[in-house]
C-alpha cells in the first residue's frame, strides 16, 4: 500500500498537480533588514587619477560618496579588494551616513619604493561583510625623478 501511494505521488508530482503542504509556516528570515545599502562615488577630492608621486611620499587619499541606499551606514567598513595597497589599512570603520547624504573618505597612504603605476581598489561592506556600492580606487605613478 506504501509503495502504491509514493508512486501516485510521484505521478502526481510529475503531471505538475502535486502540492506540498509545510506543516509550520515558511517565515521570511527577519534578521536581514529590508533596507538597502548603496554607494555612488561623487568625486576625488585629494590625489586624482594618474597623479605622479616620488617614492616613499606619505599622502592622504580622499573620496566624495554619497550614500544613495535606503538604509544609514552603521557599522559599515571600507575594505581592500585588490590591487596594490600603499600603506594603507586593510580595512577602515566609517561613519554612520543617513541616505542622501555626502561624506568624505580618507585613508593614510605611501607611495611604494619602486617605479611605475600603483592601482589599488577598496569597497564597502555591510556589518555582515557583504559588499556594496561602488568600487573605490587609486591610481598613481611612481616616479623617482618627481620633485617634491
């Protein structure tokens, strides 16, 4: 008789009329919040594309974000992704923005010792480290004949 209902049922489900019933209601995963976190980049405010700079130069490097999410940034981090870092922190805390707003990002960074482009590209995660926005990067040349 068991075997006679798990073959109806597999008919039934092949013929596309089964439906499965769940005995406790499917409840949508309510620890991940309905906001969005977003990010545009706006501008570079401090060493723009292409900048030359002598080894070894310490500088701080800025971007303009907007947060154009649904969802405030707390807790959320700039992160390394790839690339060259000069210097700089594999990642970075950043201040709680509300959507809409503008802020200024800045890392503390040092040009390598040898010649030649550096790229480097950071992005933001959330506070459960999934990743969002737009992808921050640096580009410079490393020239040793570059005066101060």
């Amino acid at each position: 008789m068991r075997l006679i209902f798990i073959y109806a049922l597999l008919l039934c489900c092949l013929a596309g009329g089964c439906r499965i019933m769940h005995s406790t209601p499917v409840v949508p995963d309510t620890t991940a919040t309905d906001m969005r976190h977003s990010s545009a980049f706006v501008s570079d405010v401090t060493i723009p594309d292409g900048s030359v700079m002598e080894p070894e130069r310490s500088f701080r490097k800025t971007w303009r974000v907007r947060n154009d999410g649904s969802s405030s940034w707390a807790g959320v981090k700039l992160v390394f992704i790839h690339g060259q870092n000069p210097g700089g922190p594999l990642e970075s805390v950043l201040p709680e923005v509300k959507p809409g707003d503008e802020c200024e990002i800045s890392l503390d960074l040092a040009a390598p010792a040898s010649p030649g482009p550096v790229m480097g590209y950071w992005r933001m995660v959330d506070p459960r480290g999934r990743p969002f926005g737009d992808t921050l990067w640096l580009h410079i040349v490393v020239n040793p004949d570059q005066a101060r």
